[in-house]
C-alpha cells in the first residue's frame, strides 16, 4: 500500500477510516484522492456552515456556499467515495461568528480562519469523526506532519511556502494531530492543480478562496455595524488631542492608515496610523508610524502542538497569516506566552495569534492580549 508522509500510525490490517472534509475546492478533492489513492476507507463530507449559504461567498471568493458543496460533490463521484453534508451551521455560528463579533467589540482583531480550524475542523468535525468510529480527518491543508520514533508527531510547515498553512493549524494539540491528514504538505499548488487535471476533476482550476466566508459582500466593517450597532466615539491624538469622531470603534484595526476621517493633517505633515482602540471608552487613538512598534507582547490560551516548552527557549513567530517570521525569545509564565522581539515589528494587534516555529517545526499557538512599545519621542 503506498501511503503519504504524515499518516497516522496504521491498525493491524494497515487501513484507515478516513474522514475527508471537502470544501469543493482544489486542494480538499486532491487530498481526498491522495487518501484513497493510498489505501485507506475514505467518506468525503461537506461542512454546511450557513443556514442560508446564499448569504456566504460565492464563486471564487467562497468556500461555504451551494455551489461549493455541488462541487465537492462532484469531486467525490469522481474520486468514487460516500458522501453527505453535514449541517453546523449553529456550531459555526456560536464559535466563529459569534466569536468574531465579540473580539471587534472588544477591542481585538480576531482570525476567524484559525478560529474554524480550532472549534470546527478539529473540534466538532474531528470528535463526530471519531465517535463514528474513523480513525482520521483529512484535509486540503498545506503543512507537513513528522512522525518520530518515539510515536510522537510534529506539525511542520510545507514545502510550497507561498501555500503554508501552518500558522492557521498552531492551535492543533498532540491529540488532534494524531487523528490528522494532511496529503499535500510535500507538494507545490502548481503540482496539485496539475494532478487534479489529470485525475479528472472539474475543480482543477477552480480559483482558490479568499477572505471571509460569511461576510457576503467583503464590507467587514459593515457586517459589525449590522451587529453591533452605531456607537459615535472620538478619535484622539496621542496626547489626547481630540480630532475627529467615529460611529464604532470596532470599525477600525491597529495599523490602518485610510479611511480615519480626521479633519487637520498633522504638525509634521506625516500620515496618521491606528495606535490603539480602547472599548472602555469607545476612542480610537491615532498617531505616526513609529508608534507601532511593537518589542514584546504577552498571551493567553496558549495550545501546544507537542509537549509545552519547559524554559525560556529562542524560537521564530509568525504574527498574521501572511506574515513573515521574526527571531524571538519565548518562555511561559504562569499560564501566559511571553515573547520579546529582537526588532521592532510594526502594527501588531490584541487578537491575532502568534505562532512559535523551531526550525519549520510548530511549537504551538496563543492568543495576543497586550503589547509594548517603545516610547516615541516628538
């Protein structure tokens, strides 16, 4: 049987039941084939994440809607596995929309992206997977798993860098990498729309998804004001100065530049950027661009994708989902990440996570709650 690097460790008859989440994309059908190529029972599964898909993405930019879900169908037929859609859209909801909205209120700038992948791909769809008696899930992720010698798995990042998912998957733990599939780690997005091509998929060229699914028409700041209301607020300078006024805090992010409706330029003549969103008192703190340097950074819920580091360790942080890798010392104190940057990186926001690498290896994952900065002189 020719298996894939990163399988589970095998039963005795040296098959698996796999669980192959299908979005009706590219990247979901072609690991789904590479499972059933390998040997393994494989049942393909649709995650209707809306009770009304119509309200979500369509086409390109997509990957929770009608016509998804007839082309993971589709997929399926071809590939020749089982397959149904399974409704969470109540659970997605609670634990993705629900959670998305109270982060903006709160001040922070969520990721809804690694949020599915921690209460919905590998939560909720990996505990049924697995009450129903299948080994492993099975998903069109790039990353790479490493099994060692001792039995132990590693989260690594994939060999396409440009596709790495890695950072959206850090909040996988030992448990959940042990029930995880992910074919595509060792392959480029060239070479895996090639092989859907030729394996006969009519996603083949199915442009890849893009932004956030339930925000229908891409207006973020829009879907909130729908949620949350008009809440008028000033927009102040760093020493207080007021300048301007907003309907919503949660309309702005830290690090935006456009957009901030202020009516004098500043002294110096220099842009004016998002320093700080302060929910307690509905302000919207503005200031240069220095002021976004960011030197170190403390947070919560930390999730290790192995064991937890046991002291202070020199490591590389990825800090957004397309950012690049920075040198840090990390170490854990009383429950909380502490990560000191080597140079400054600018425009980092309570909310988004920083994910520790050793090597291309995932340490593991934590929710930003604070940042510090440097002063900045005048």
């Amino acid at each position: 049987m020719t298996d894939f690097p990163g399988a589970p460790t095998t039963p005795s008859t040296g098959r698996l039941r796999v669980l192959a989440a299908m979005s009706g994309g590219v990247d979901s059908a072609v690991a789904a084939a590479r499972a059933v190529e390998a040997g393994h029972e494989v049942t393909g599964v649709h995650l209707a994440l809306s009770s009304n898909p119509q309200s979500f993405r369509t086409g390109a930019r997509g990957c929770c809607t009608i016509e998804d879900s007839r082309d993971a169908w589709r997929a399926a037929d071809v590939i020749g596995i089982p397959f149904y859609v399974w409704d969470l859209a109540e659970r997605f909801r609670e634990d993705v929309i629900d959670d998305f909205v109270a982060e903006y209120a709160a001040g922070r700038t969520p990721n809804p992206c690694l949020r599915c992948n921690e209460k919905i791909k590998f939560a909720a769809l990996l505990d049924k997977a697995v009450a129903l008696g299948f080994d492993a899930v099975c998903t069109g992720h790039y990353a790479r798993i490493v099994d060692l010698p001792s039995g132990a798995r590693e989260l690594h990042r994939a060999v396409d860098s440009a596709k790495d998912q890695s950072y959206v998957l850090g909040v996988l733990d030992a448990d959940q990498l042990a029930h995880s599939l992910f074919p595509l780690g060792d392959t480029t997005k060239e070479e895996i729309r090639a092989e859907a091509e030729r394996r006969g998929l009519a996603v083949a060229k199915k442009p890849d998804s893009h932004d956030i699914c339930f925000i229908a028409d891409g207006d973020t700041q829009g879907f909130l004001a729908k949620h949350l209301g008009t809440a008028p607020g000033d927009i102040l300078d760093a020493d207080g100065t007021k300048l301007g006024e907003h309907d919503g805090a949660y309309g702005f992010t830290i690090g935006q530049r456009k957009g901030l409706r202020i009516g004098r330029p500043a002294a110096d003549g220099k842009p004016r950027y998002v320093l700080d969103i302060s929910p307690v008192n509905n302000t919207v703190t503005v200031g240069p661009v220095e002021g976004l340097d960011v030197t170190g950074l403390t947070a919560i819920r930390p999730r290790w994708c192995g064991t937890e580091p046991l002291a202070d360790g020199r490591y590389t942080a990825q800090l957004r989902a397309h950012g690049e890798e920075v040198p840090v010392s990390a170490s854990v104190v009383d429950g909380e990440l502490r990560v000191r940057l080597d140079t400054p990186v600018r425009g980092i926001a309570p909310g988004q996570a920083v994910v520790l690498y050793d090597g291309t290896r995932v340490v593991g994952s934590a929710t930003i709650a604070t940042t510090e900065r440097p002063a900045v002189t005048a």
